[in-house]
C-alpha cells in the first residue's frame, strides 16, 4: 500500500493541453475513482500514473518520492486495462506466473502468491484454461489476479468493465469492492459510468477538461455538489434543471412555475439568470392548488419496484420524476409537481452553487 500525490500536474501534446495543473493526494488504502465524460483526461491522467505518459509539467510521487524519471516497471505499481490482454497460448496459472518469473521469484513464492490470488478470486477450478476457454467475467478476474500477485504499492484500474453485460458488470463490482475490503490496497480507478463511481469509491475525482471539477465521497457529491457540471454528472437518473431569474432578493421566478422562496437566493442581484436543480426522486406529486410546475407526460417507465416519468411543458424542459412502486399515470397526463423545497439546489448564472449562509 502506499500514498500518492500529484502537484500542478500538466500533459500537452505539442500545442495541445490535454491535462491542466492537476493537484490530488490519495491516502493509504483509499479506492478513489475518476470518473468524468470521454475525452476528460481521466485515463491520460491514470498513465501519466503509471508512467506510461511523460508528464510536461509538475510532479508525481509515491510515498513522498517523486516518480517523474522513474521507468513504468520500477514504480511497483500494477496496471488493469479495458482489454483482458492475457497471453492466448498460456494458461490461466502461466499468464498470472509470468511476471513473478521475470521478476526471478523463486518457485516457492510464486505459487503462494499464485494461490492466494487464485483463491481470493475464485479462479482455482480455471488454471489449467486456456483464456479462450474462459468468460469475459473469468478473463477479467485472471487479469486482476496478474496485479495482485504483483502485490503492488497501488492497483490501477483503467475501465476494466465496459467491455462486460450489465449483469456481469453488477457482479465484477460486488467482486472488487469485496477485494478491497480483503487486500486493503490503494486502488486508484478510471471509468466514465458514474454508477460504478458511485458504488465503488471512498472517494470520486469528477474530472472535466482535463481539470478537476470536485473531489469528495459519493454522497458529498450527490447531495453537495459543487456546481452544475457534478450535479448533473453525478446521479442516475440525472438531476432536473430548470431555468429561472431573481425576482426578488431570496426569491426566484421559474419559467412556467411558481415563484420559490430560496434562501440561498438571497446574495444574488434581482435580473440575474438562474438554474433551480432537483433530483428525480425530490419531485413529489400533488393536488393542482399545490403545484409549483405543471408538465405533460410523455413517457412511464414501469419497473416494477419503481417507476420512472418523463414529461415537459412549453416554458420547461424535460423532467424526470421517480416514484417508488406502480404509478397509474398514463401517457399525455398532465402533472401537477411539488419540489421539494429542503432539496432544491441553486445555481448562479456561472453554474457555481449558492448555498444559505
């Protein structure tokens, strides 16, 4: 296990910055996820790690010792990708035992950490398989067992399961935080599935543009986020936004909706163009003399335990209501909707939060 940290971090390609004065530290242990939209940097960002991209500017170290000039295979750290990259001809044992016996580990070694890693992921009935002869779930556990007999100073994971269903992904997950809690290793991970984020991390880097928008635990950045990019980012289905202006100091006009007394509202210049967010399942619904929105619905999702309405109005955009259980709404409804006033979040015309004093 070990610690990491990264100060004023840049990558450019000739002209083009890609990654801009990132500053992070991660503790001993932690399992911290960046997640962000393709092309953010996450994954440049997870090689500039890894040492597999120069850094242009700034300093990464391992447990106080900056790592910039260090080769990618004297870092001690071990590398997960997307693609399962094991060795077609060798068995599962062969492509786990490969590396420790480049590294010249005697025999004795490389069996212990070998079944140790078999016997954590469940692997043992699979070592004489071919990788051909494996699941996509089976590959991707081989590939993680090939980082763990490494026993690395941190794991590093880099989308390990976009290429997997939906079903196994849900299973791969249970299986990592599972490993985590046993092995208790630095984990750093890359994925653009905030779900995954969410479920995974102890803490969550949202990235955006090649710089970091807010670094937190999950549920800091679910319910605490710091602008309208995380809020929206962060959260399955997404938050509703709608527009609206100050009307009044602490009070805020939405378009097509009740005004709303916000005391967060309060700082800010009557005029100015606002965004009220709310997530789906703070959207109540109510009696018409209650309504703070009306919309029409377009679209109900029945899932059983929950479901899922979509509707919109001329003045709002569309909005995404969770109601737990069977809902009767039925398509081409009209909607009266009561916002939760206690979860409602503010954002200012530059998309920053507004929070009460």
């Amino acid at each position: 296990m070990a610690q990491l940290e990264l100060k004023g971090v840049h990558k450019s390609y000739g002209p083009v910055k890609t990654i801009h004065g990132v500053d992070l530290s991660i503790g001993d242990g932690e399992f911290v996820v960046f997640v962000g939209p393709s092309g953010c940097g996450k994954s440049t960002l997870l090689r500039m790690i890894a040492g597999l991209e120069e850094i242009t500017d700034g300093t990464v170290s391992i447990d106080g010792k900056v790592v910039n000039d260090v080769p990618a295979a004297d870092r001690g750290l071990a590398m997960v990708f997307q693609s399962y990259a094991l060795y077609p001809h060798m068995s599962v044992y062969q492509n786990m035992a490969f590396g420790l016996e480049n590294m010249g580990l005697p025999r004795p070694e490389i069996e212990k950490r070998v079944q140790r890693a078999t016997t954590m992921l469940q692997l043992e009935p699979y070592l004489q398989r071919k990788p051909k002869m494996l699941s996509g779930g089976q590959r991707q556990r081989v590939a993680i067992g090939r980082a763990i007999v490494r026993d690395p100073k941190i794991f590093l994971f880099d989308e390990p399961l976009s290429n997997l269903d939906a079903e196994l992904r849900v299973a791969m997950r249970k299986e990592l935080s599972a490993l985590h809690a046993e092995i208790g290793g630095t984990m750093i991970y890359v994925t653009h599935d905030q779900v995954e984020a969410m479920t995974l991390a102890d803490r969550i880097v949202v990235l955006r543009a090649g710089r970091i928008e807010q670094v937190g635990t999950p549920l800091d950045l679910y319910h605490r986020p710091a602008n309208q990019f995380v809020a929206g980012f962060i959260g399955s289905p997404r938050m509703n936004f709608l527009k609206g202006t100050v009307a009044a100091p602490g009070t805020i006009a939405i378009a097509g909706g009740r005004s709303l007394d916000l005391p967060a509202a309060a700082g800010l210049p009557a005029g100015e163009e606002v965004t009220v967010g709310i997530r789906p399942e703070h959207v109540a619904l109510c009696g018409r003399e209650d309504a703070d929105v009306m919309i029409r619905l377009d679209l109900v999702e029945h899932l059983g335990g929950e479901t899922y309405l979509y509707g919109q109005s001329e003045t709002l955009p569309s909005m995404t209501i969770k109601q737990d259980g069977d809902c009767a709404a039925t398509r081409g409804d009209m909607l009266p909707l009561r916002l939760v006033r206690d979860r409602l979040h503010l954002f200012d015309s530059a998309g920053l939060v507004r929070r009460a004093a």
